[in-house]
C-alpha cells in the first residue's frame, strides 16, 4: 500500500520563500493543502482544510506566530505545528513550545533538516534546530512544572489511564479496545485530559508524560 504524502500548511508573510519552500516540498513528496501569508488568512484556512503538519512563521502581520499556533491547535488539536523562523532566542524557543507547537526549526537551516524537522514534528516527537542550546529545553521544562507541582492529580483513576495510552501514542480505537469502553467515551474522557492539563495537542500529553517519568519506551 502505498503511504499517503503528508499534507502540508505553511505561513509565512514572504511570499517568495514560502512559494519556493513549497515548490522544494512537493518535489519531496509532499502535498501543500493551503498557504498564508498572514496569521489571520492561516486561521481561516486550517478552519477548512486539515493540515498534518503547519510550518509557522514568528512575524508576520496582525497576530504573532505564538498566538496563530494556540488558535490553531485550538480549532484542530490533530495538527502539528513546526515553528520556522529566523528567531531562535530562547523566549520565543519557550513560548512556542508553550503554544503547542512540536517542532522550532530555523530558516538558516539547510533544506534536508527541513524536511527531517517536518517528518519528526508530523510523528509527534519534539524537534529543536541543533543551533539552539538544550539549555533552553530546561527553562520549557521549569515553566511547565511551575504551572503545577502535580498536574496529573487533577484527573481521575480513568483519564489517567487514558492519558498514559495517548502519551503512547496509541489511537481512539486502540485505547478503547485496551481499556474495554467506547471510542466515544475515550473521546469524551480524552478531551477532558487536555482541559485539567492545560495541553493542546497529542506531543504536548507525551511531553507532560515525558516529564512526569511515564514514557519508559
């Protein structure tokens, strides 16, 4: 069977590197659903058209690229966002993974660690470009666990067990099957998981999880 191409968003208020990122994509293989070159255009576009991954400019006229990402994970907590940008001070590394986003890669960056960054924030895994210190993952990290000292004891003996699946990765329908309920039910409990926690998409669970000692595979 054969894979089916990932579909691609990208916004970025300069129009000649968006359109020849796009171009390099899809020669890669990969399907560009929607484009915008304003934080605005990009809500009313994810509004109407699934995107697997969103690559996420910083600056760009009306709303900053932090703000778009919470509006966006907001309306479609199954997109992933991956940040690029020619930003990599660590406030804006912090505030976007805060946001949501999976993924912060820099427009410096060669076309090849592009499209690795793109494949690992579309598999859910944490991405950093290398330039940036891993210092700044440790003030992520701190401002997290300032938000509470033990957020998961906000859920209850069922959302933690579902919470722990999804931080596995593991779909509606698996976690279901494993836990003997309906795939509407781990819908129901699964959206309250991600309000007590405050987290807005899949790799923000497994990043809770991760720091919490959860994932051991």
């Amino acid at each position: 069977m054969t894979k089916r191409a990932l579909r691609l968003a990208l916004v970025d208020d300069h129009n000649l590197f968006r359109q020849g990122l796009s171009a390099l994509l899809e020669r890669a293989g990969m399907e560009i659903v929607w484009q915008a070159g304003s934080t605005r255009d990009a809500v009313d576009a994810a509004a109407n058209t699934h995107a697997d991954v969103v690559t996420m400019d910083l600056s760009m006229p009306g709303t900053s690229g932090i703000d778009a990402t919470r509006a966006l994970l907001k309306q479609d907590p199954a997109t992933r966002v991956l940040i690029l940008t020619m930003h990599s001070g660590e406030e804006f590394v912090v505030q976007a993974f805060l946001a949501g986003a999976t993924g912060f890669a820099l427009k410096a960056q060669s076309f090849e660690e592009i499209v690795e960054a793109i494949h690992r924030t579309s598999e859910g895994k944490m991405y950093l470009a290398p330039s940036i210190p891993r210092a700044t993952l440790v003030e992520y990290n701190r401002r997290i666990q300032n938000v509470s000292s033990s957020p998961l004891d906000r859920l209850s003996r069922r959302e933690r067990q579902v919470f722990e699946l999804a931080a596995e990765n593991k779909s509606n329908a698996e976690i279901a099957h494993e836990l003997g309920i309906s795939v509407k039910t781990v819908e129901t409990h699964r959206l309250a998981v991600h309000k007590k926690l405050g987290v807005r998409s899949a790799a923000g669970l497994v990043r809770m999880a991760a720091l919490a000692g959860i994932l051991h595979r």
